[in-house]
C-alpha cells in the first residue's frame, strides 16, 4: 500500500517515520507544509493523481491553544477546512482516512472516562475548530478513522515534557494545576495504534472499522502529577506547587476532566496500551 502522512514535522509525523521502519512492504509519503499544502484542494488532488495513496494519515494540526483564540481563522484553516480538502480527495480516490483529533471536543464536566458516543462540546477556539474537522470529514462520505487522543509529547518538538525539565533545571520552585485531569499520551504509542491499523487493513479491507476512536496511554493523573513524574525522572529538586486552574488563567478555556475510554479501539483493532508512566520512562531515557 502507498501511505500519505501529512504533518510529518511534527511530534507523531515524526513517530510516524519511526515506525514506518517496521513497514517497510508499505511505500510512504512523508509531507508537511512545504512539499503538500493540504489547505490547497488543486495541490491535493494533483498529489493523488500523481501518487494515488490507499491511505492517508493527517497529524498536522494547530495546536497552540491559547494562540487558536485570537487567531482563530487560521485554526480553522488548518484544523477543519485542511481534513476537509484531504477526506474529500480520499472519498474521490478511494482511499482511507486516518485522522488525529482531541480530547478537547469535550467540555470536561464528565467524572467518567469519555466514550465516543458522548456529547460534544468544545469550550475553547482549538476544540471547536477540531470538532469542526471531524464533522467534516464525517459528512464527506470517505472511508475514515478518527483518533482523539490527549495530552500528547514525545521526544520530538516542543512539548510539556520538555518545557518541565527545562524549567525544573532552573528553577526552585514551580506551580502546576492539580484540578486538571487526563492521561498524558506518548506519540510514539499513538504511531504504534495507527501501525497496527494500517497492519490490520493491509490483511483485509473489511478490518478497516470506519468510525470515531479514542486513543491515549492507560492511567490518570493530574498535570501537577505529571509534572512531579518528569521531575522525579530527571533527578530533579525543583518543588512542585499544586495550583487551581484559577491561579493560572490562560487565553483559552481547558477541560478539567480529559480521561478517555479506549475501549472500542483496543477490542477494534487488537491494541495494547502502556501505561502512562512506563512511557514517561522510554521517553525521558530517550531525552537523556
């Protein structure tokens, strides 16, 4: 098969080229900005006349989320309109749709783990313009998976993980929210989740379940929890203050529960999940 990954400068188009390594029976594309502009429909649909991909992997997003709120008509751009001009290629051509998207199309007021059936309801511009790719890709009529997932970092780019070592190698003291909760999710987890799919409908077309799935590392903890983790791993003596989310306000509004049920992508597609600290670890050791 012929996969097109897009956003592959990025923290899972990264992973992704990783774990191509493994496929190595599979042709890839590896693309971002500079050689596919998925925003442009003519530049698209001449990149699958010219290539015919079978499946497409979208992990290019805006994912600043308090820069999405003034700068919102980008984030649409890129979140809602881009998954638009790709899955209508893939209806047209044929191919699959393997789409990233966010625990932030929820609001956070559950105290269960979110399942793919519950309401909707972005209370941020990133949510909302994420939630309006999904619908898009949805009503486009192509063959797609939708992923959400949360709490992404890995060893690559800009990331939580990194931007808390390097503060607790400076600093005696920081302050981070305890009343946010989710799952911290390593990319190169979510490279393998997304392996296993394209392995899966390698082996017969009918294994590509359409739908919409939730995909994150298994555990929970808070982002004060997390951060007391990366510290711990890092041998470093920094003190973690514990915050309300009102003692730190930012542009954009946040979830304060972002737990997701993977249930229906782990019984779906034969995947095992690591739990959220063993991944730190593989992580960290990488950072090292």
């Amino acid at each position: 098969m012929k996969i097109l990954v897009t956003g592959s400068n990025g923290q899972l188009g990264n992973e992704m080229r990783i774990v191509s390594e493994n496929l190595k029976q599979h042709t890839f594309f590896f693309t971002d900005v500079a050689e596919l502009d998925i925003t442009d429909s003519a530049a698209v649909n001449e990149f699958f006349k010219q290539n015919a991909p079978d499946i497409v992997v979208n992990c290019a997003a805006y994912t600043d989320v308090n820069r999405a709120e003034s700068d919102l008509d980008k984030a649409e751009l890129i979140n809602a309109t881009a998954p638009k001009v790709l899955a209508d290629a893939c209806r047209t051509s044929g191919a699959k749709f393997i789409h990233v998207s966010t625990d932030y199309v929820f609001d956070g007021t559950a105290h269960l783990p979110y399942k793919e059936t519950d309401k909707e309801n972005p209370v941020s511009a990133y949510g909302t313009t994420k939630y309006h790719g999904e619908q898009n890709i949805v009503a486009s009529g192509c063959r797609y998976v939708i992923i959400r997932t949360c709490w992404l970092y890995s060893s690559f780019g800009k990331n939580f993980v990194k931007t808390m070592a390097s503060l607790g190698a400076t600093k005696e003291e920081l302050g981070v929210v305890f009343d946010q909760v989710g799952t911290p999710t390593y990319a190169a987890d979510l490279a393998q989740a997304i392996a296993a799919i394209i392995t899966k409908t390698e082996q017969g077309d009918k294994n590509f379940v359409d739908g919409i799935y939730h995909f994150s590392d298994e555990g929970v903890c808070s982002w004060y929890d997390f951060t007391v983790a990366i510290m711990g791993l890092y041998n470093l003596k920094c003190r973690i203050k514990p915050l309300h989310t009102e003692e730190y306000p930012t542009p954009a509004n946040r979830p304060a529960y972002s737990v997701l049920d993977k249930t229906k992508i782990k019984t779906t597609f034969g995947i095992d999940i690591p739990h959220w600290y063993e991944s730190l670890k593989r992580c960290v050791a990488l950072l090292k």
